[in-house]
C-alpha cells in the first residue's frame, strides 16, 4: 500500500456547529467544502480532518492531536469557552480531553517523552 494521505473523519449532527466548534479548537477555518455535507482541513501534507453530517451515528468518533505545549492550548481553548479535562499522566504523554458538540472525544496529548516499543 502506498498511502499518499490519511483523514480522520468525524461526524456531525449538526454541520455548521460543528465547523465553528471545529474552527476554535484548530485556530482557523476549514480549507475545502468538496461537498455540502463535507468540510476539511488540511492539517499536514499527509493529513487533515473531515467533518460531515450524520445524525444516525454522530458523536461516536475519536480523535487524537499531538501538540508542542499542553498548557498554551489549555489556556488559548478556555479563552474561546472551550474546556479541556484534567491533565492525564500517561506512560509516554500527558493527555487532555474534551467532548465536542456532538461527543466525539478529542484528546490533546504533548508529543510522547520516549520511543514506543517496537510492535
């Protein structure tokens, strides 16, 4: 397999909440609306998130973002209302969570303090 990108696809009851909430947490607005049940932003070259509308099965997504500085985030997310978890100590991160709109469950973790173990 050659994968040339990856997305991490949430789903949303409610389209437009959610590209505003979406619009806070990342610090800008999508980059493509290919559709008008779809938005995107590319966050990297080989990687973005999509947003698009369900409401049989929305809020039953799962995303993880690595960040440089936990703290800065907390602090820049509480001033636009929106409000990480307690700090969670992990084995190779510490995490934060939130739920978005819909519930879908965003951790924010700082980039991991060793290696993972080989698989």
């Amino acid at each position: 397999m050659n994968l040339q990108k990856i997305y991490t696809s949430l789903l949303t009851a409610d389209l437009a909440g959610a590209e505003a909430w979406y619009t806070k947490l990342l610090g800008r607005g999508p980059d493509n609306r290919p559709m008008d049940t779809l938005v995107q932003w590319e966050l990297f070259d080989q990687g973005g998130l999509m947003l698009s509308n369900s409401d049989e099965i929305a809020g039953r997504g799962v995303m993880f973002l690595y960040v440089d500085d936990l703290s800065a985030e907390r602090h820049r997310l509480k001033a636009l209302k929106i409000v990480l978890g307690d700090d969670i100590k992990g084995d190779y991160s510490t995490l934060a969570q939130v739920r978005d709109p819909d519930g879908n469950l965003i951790t924010l973790a700082t980039p991991p303090s060793r290696v993972f173990p080989a698989a």
